[in-house]
C-alpha cells in the first residue's frame, strides 16, 4: 500500500518520492539522450566525452551523446533542454562619421546644376541660327545670367482661361517676359505683344521658320495693385522647335529702350535654389564666411549631410533705405522634393531653427531683406544692382532703379532729419508724441478771475 501511495506520489509530486529525491541530482548531472527517432541522420558532429561522475546502471550516461540542432531538439513539455544559442549577425553596419561642418573641401556638389549661376548661350548651340549680317533690326548678341522663373510664378495672377491650357501642356507654349514686366508696363505698352512679334518675325534671315506663331497679352485673374504687380509674361504660340530652341537658349534680346524682353519656358520642373536671405553684423565678403553653412539641426545625419551638400552662399552687396550698407548672403541649394508642401516644410526648417543662428556673438537676421529684381525678376539681386543693363552693347530700357533708390535714400534721411528737429523742439516744450513720461492735464479756468 504504501509503494502504491508512493507511486501515486511521484506522478503527483516528484519531491515527495524518497527515490526521485535520492536521484534528482544524477538526472540534473546527466541529462537522457533524445529518442533514436528524432535524432538528425546528418548529425556528424561529436561532443567531448562526459566528465566522470558516480552513477547507477539505470541512470548512466550515454557514451557518445548526439549534439542538440533545432532539427533533433525533442519538445520542451518532455524534454528541458537548453534552447539552442541565438546566430548572431556578421555583417556589421558602417558607422557614419559626420563631417566636420567647417571643411568646405569639395563643396557644395552639383554647383554645375544651380541655375542661378548659370548664364545664356550654353552648350550645345542650336543648329539653326539667324543670320546676324541680314538681320534687319539688330539687337544685343551677348552673354547674360540665367533667368530663373517657376512656373508658379509666370502663372501667378493669371486668368485660368490662359493658365490652365499652359499647365496642360507646357512644351507648346513659351513666357516672353518683357523687362520691368507689370502692372505698369501694360498700361505704358498696350501693343507690346504686337511689337515682340514683328522682331521675332524678322529673325527669319537664315533657315529658322517663324511662319505661325502668336503673341498674346496676359489677362489678370485680379486687377493688380501695385506696378510691378502680375501676371508678367506674354504668351507665344506657334514656335516651330528650331525657333523654341533658339530663344530659350539666348533667352535676353535687347532691341530697343522700348522692346526688351526674356523668353523662358513654361518649364514645370524649374525650380528655385533660393533658400534664405541672410542679413546682420557677422554678414561679410570673404571665404571664413562661408563656414557656417554646413548644419540645419533637426534631421538625421546622413540625410542632412546629403541635403546640405549643396548649399552655397552668394555675398550680395547692397544698402538698406537709409543708403548704409546692409549686404546680404544668399543660401542656395538643390531641393530635395517637388512636392510643394514638403518643399515649404524644409525651408521653414532650415529658416525656423529654435534660437537662432548665431556667429561670432552675432545674431544672423533670416528672411527680413527681400530680394528681387523687378526688371529681369530674377531673385539673385536687387532692382538696383541688375547686371543685365551693365553689359557692353545694351541697346534695351536703362532702368531708374539706381537714381530710383537714390532718390528714396534721401527721402528717407530728410524724414529721419525732420523727425528729429521735431523731438527735440518738443523735448524743449515739455512734451514729445510720448509726452516724455509727462500728463498733461488739459482744463479750462471758470470763474470771473
């Protein structure tokens, strides 16, 4: 009875046998083989043989035991074996080591893709051009910088009767933007369109067909405000591809003080490097300036390394409304999307960043100086400092922007000078447009005295 009890016992709990305890560490220190049937037929490997330990015939451990695989492992509710050591993974990931940010070796890349340093008349020329002798109103055949406009912009203001037909289908449709296009010029010019057309006509000197081709007026979606208010371009229709070539690739034709203009695509994937204007005190020519350009805080490394590659600062030199010079650094660089939101959420990043850029104990100013030409509309210069007027041989319009600016720099320092004669005969009275901290308290006397 009391074996049986026992017997019971051990299938209830184990400890509680005097054997299975008596026995407990011989079955720790030796483990039973798996079944012969679950061992791998392709197990060749060997252990080394068992240490030595007192045991019984009925526990005794197997000679030659077979190593344990994944494929032999007998399952975990009969057998407690280990479970089999994690592979660990050889193929190491490259540590990227961040460049130091004030090393402009190399940089920035793809500069020959920055469409603003890049002028008219570039590689390879067309294969049909005028015949410069025959040609019967000359015009400036020069170099000039690239005018880069988006299509965004050539389309600003415009009314969707001519801008959603452009957006259709771009290729068939080209922007002749005339110089200091606007609100104004329009008014000054009612048949601009037609005098464009009459020159580009009389290219025809050599083998380039212009037979077919339209020039029409732009229409405003909603009537402008100020002068140089859009829409800009002119529309033209009809350019034959050896026409199209030829002036997109020379793009500026200086004709006349009334006839100039630019011809420019209505290209969608055109896209402005611009990215910030710099101004403040630690603005300075000179290459030790160029050094802070290299971090945009808030993304990963190897992202922001690839996306600040590129950048590149231009030193323009120009003065604020009080005729002190106020030069500006213009960040440049390659976009890394053509989505437009994406694209307005990495310039907020790279202008937005939490405190600050500081250089030198200098506070950078970010985005309070705009530029832009009003007269070629390029965003790489002030109206004032337009290189395209300054070329040799410019037989277009010679813009007032310089005796324009001038002129308002006076203005401004009669004002300031006005302002304070007034002050100070205020500041004598008692009283200034602050009162100076003084209350006056105005009454009246009553009474016979």
């Amino acid at each position: 009875m009391g074996g049986e009890l026992y017997k019971y016992a051990c299938l209830i709990n184990p400890s509680s046998c005097p054997t299975c305890r008596k026995y407990a560490h011989l079955r720790a220190l030796h483990r039973p083989p798996p079944p012969t049937h679950l061992r791998s037929a392709k197990a060749t490997l060997r252990l080394s043989p068992p240490r030595t330990t007192t045991t019984t015939a009925r526990h005794a451990p197997s000679p030659t035991p077979t190593p344990l695989t994944s494929q032999t492992r007998a399952p975990a509710s009969h057998y407690p074996f280990a479970p089999p050591a994690k592979i660990q993974a050889t193929m190491k990931t490259p540590t990227f080591i961040m460049p130091n940010p004030e090393s402009m070796v190399g940089l920035p890349t793809k500069a020959d893709e920055n469409p603003h340093i890049q002028t008219t008349q570039d590689d390879p020329e067309p294969d049909v051009l005028p015949n410069v002798d025959l040609l019967p109103t000359p015009f400036t055949f020069g170099i000039f910088p690239r005018v880069v406009i988006t299509q965004g912009l050539l389309l600003q203001n415009m009314a969707k009767s001519q801008a959603d037909p452009i957006k259709a289908n771009p290729g068939e449709y080209l922007a002749v933007v005339p110089y200091n296009a606007g609100k104004k010029f329009y008014e000054d010019n009612p048949h601009a369109n037609r005098e464009t057309k009459a020159f580009i006509e009389s290219l025809a000197t050599g083998t380039i067909d212009v037979s077919g081709i339209d020039i029409a007026l732009p229409i405003a979606y909603h009537k402008p405000k100020r002068d140089s208010d859009g829409p800009w371009p002119m529309i033209l229709t009809g350019a034959k591809a050896d026409l199209a070539r030829f002036l997109t690739w020379h793009q500026t034709f200086s004709v006349t003080r009334r006839l100039t203009f630019n011809v420019v695509p209505f290209d969608p994937d055109v896209e402005s490097w611009v990215i910030m204007n710099i101004s403040g005190d630690a603005v300075h020519e000179g290459d030790d300036a160029n050094t802070f350009s290299a971090t945009v805080p808030g993304s990963a490394r190897q992202r922001v390394v690839y996306a600040t590659q590129t950048f590149d600062l231009t030193f323009i030199p120009t003065q604020d409304a009080r005729g002190v010079d106020a030069p500006i650094f213009q960040l440049t660089g390659k976009p890394i999307t053509k989505d437009p939101a994406l694209h307005r959420q990495w310039l907020a990043l790279i202008r937005n960043v939490p405190g600050g850029y500081v250089v030198n104990m200098h506070a950078l100013i970010i985005e309070k100086r705009f530029v832009e030409c009003t007269g070629c509309k390029n965003k790489t210069h002030p109206g004032h400092s337009c290189p395209m007027p300054l070329a040799d041989g410019w037989l277009g319009v010679v813009p007032d922007n310089a005796e324009r600016h001038a002129e308002r720099i006076r203005r401004e320092q009669d004002r300031e000078e006005g302002s304070s004669r007034r002050n100070d005969r205020n500041d004598r009275k008692g009283k200034s447009k602050a009162n100076n901290g003084w209350t006056t308290v105005k009454h009246r006397r009553r009474g016979p005295y």
